[in-house]
C-alpha cells in the first residue's frame, strides 16, 4: 500500500516539472519584423543645424587669421632679422674655402639662426613687455598691442639701414610708395617716421648689400692663397696637377690656424651690435 502511494506522489511529481519545463521551452510568437516598405515611407528626421551667434563668427575668423599669420612667419624672420646678411656671408665664406659642400646648408642656417637670436634677444624683449605682456593681461587691444610691438622692430631696421649709409634706399622706396603724394619728394623728419611696409623692403635691401661686401672682404685672403699656389705649381712645372688640390687644404689649415669661425662670427655680431 504505502509503496503504491509512493509511486504514485513520485509519478505526479514527475509529470508537474515535466509540465513545468515544457511549458518554459514551448516556443513562443516569433518577433514581428519592421516593414521596409514603411522603414522607406517614414519621413527622414532633418535637425537644423544651431545657429551661429556673431562671438562664434568673430571667434572663427580669428582663428583662420591666426592660422594665416602662422604661416607667414618665415617670411616675418627673413624680413625683421639679420638672418638674410648672416646666412649669405656664411655660404660665401664657404665657397671662398673650396668647400662648396662642408659644412652643409642646415649647419649654416643653424648657425645663423643662432647668431639672429643673439642679435635680436633685446629687441624681443622689449616687444614682449611693451606688446605681448599687455595684450595677454588685457590691457591693451591687439591694435595697440601691433603698433608697440612694430615700434622696437622698425627701430631695429632703421638703425641698421642708417648704420650702413643706405639711408637712400627709404627714401626711393618711399617715394615709389607714394608716387601721387604732394609730399613724395619731402622725405619724413626722421627715419625712425617712415611706416613699416616702406622699412621692411628698404631693410632687406640694404642687408643684401651688406651681406655682398662682407663676402667680398672675406674672398680677398683666400684669392691671394689660390694665386700664390696657382704662381708655384707654374713655377714647378705641374702644369696638370688642379691648384684647387693645394689651395683648399692651404686654405683650411690657414682658415683654422687663424680661428676663423670665431672671428667671422664675432665680426658678424659687432657690425649687427655695435
């Protein structure tokens, strides 16, 4: 009896999680897929994009002004430094060695950027602490800030263009410049009152011409050793043999023997300097 009851109570058991686990993996309404046809029909969402408030606009065009400015500071360091006059005397100086190749182009233009920043380490310096300091301390505007910057750097060309006799060429610049004036022909009171576009051209002028004399100062020496050398090798016969085989090792020995990189460097800062 008690062993039918119990085969009966594990029998209805057995059918109820039976029924149980059925009833979870019965599958049940397959998912409904969207329509494409109605997908396509559905109008599209258009979001108009925010409108563009004016401190957003002048915020945009600063930028692009910025990023344009950026680019033309090479051109800025050729104009306002005397890179252009040391980097001419050095590849001159170079070519008068018979080194045409040693030292190379970058080591040259190192050197002169070097020698620019020495050069100009004052005038940076009073442009940033009449210029730039005010203008990131929001006390001057940038038109403010422009014309204290452009006042040490224009001072810096003038003198040089005085410093070297060419104070002509402001004033047939300004006289181009100015072609329609009544007072073309009368020039400004003092150098330093010419504007900046007619100082900048005037200054690149006189530092080629500058950088043309130095060299030729410089190749004097070194064609008298091509001469002595060329003189002795006719002398001897050697009628073959390059004098350029003798002469560049004579001038190197000499150019080193006489530390002459220091002495073109020191001349070269004295004339910017002094």
């Amino acid at each position: 009896m008690r062993r039918s009851l119990r085969a009966g109570a594990f029998a209805l058991l057995f059918l109820t999680s039976l029924a149980a686990v059925s009833a979870q993996t019965a599958p049940g309404p397959a998912p409904r897929r969207p329509d494409p046809v109605s997908r396509i029909n559905k109008p599209a969402e258009v979001h108009d994009p925010p409108a563009l408030s004016p401190a957003d606009a002048v915020r945009s065009v600063q930028t692009v002004v910025l990023f344009g400015a950026a680019s033309l500071l090479p051109v800025a360091l050729l104009m306002i430094t005397p890179f252009v006059r040391i980097n001419i005397v050095l590849i001159l100086l170079r070519q008068a060695l018979g080194s045409p190749q040693v030292p190379g182009n970058q080591v040259l233009m190192a050197l002169a950027l070097l020698l620019s920043a020495i050069v100009m380490r004052p005038v940076a310096e009073k442009v940033y602490a009449d210029a730039v300091e005010p203008y990131m301390a929001g006390k001057a505007g940038a038109v403010a800030a422009w014309n204290a910057g452009s006042a040490p750097v224009k001072a810096f060309m003038v003198d040089q263009i005085d410093r070297n006799n060419h104070h002509d060429y402001l004033t047939t610049l300004h006289e181009r410049a100015h072609p329609d004036s009544p007072a073309a022909s009368a020039d400004p009171a003092r150098a330093a009152d010419f504007e900046l576009g007619v100082v900048a051209p005037a200054y690149i002028l006189s530092e080629l011409t500058t950088a043309l004399k130095i060299g030729f100062m410089l190749y004097l020496p070194f064609l008298v050793i091509d001469l002595v050398v060329s003189a002795v090798l006719a002398a001897m016969g050697l009628f073959m043999m390059p004098p350029t085989l003798v002469s560049t090792p004579a001038k190197l020995i000499v150019f080193v023997l006489a530390d002459g990189w220091l002495l073109v460097a020191d001349m070269l800062l004295a004339g910017l300097s002094g």
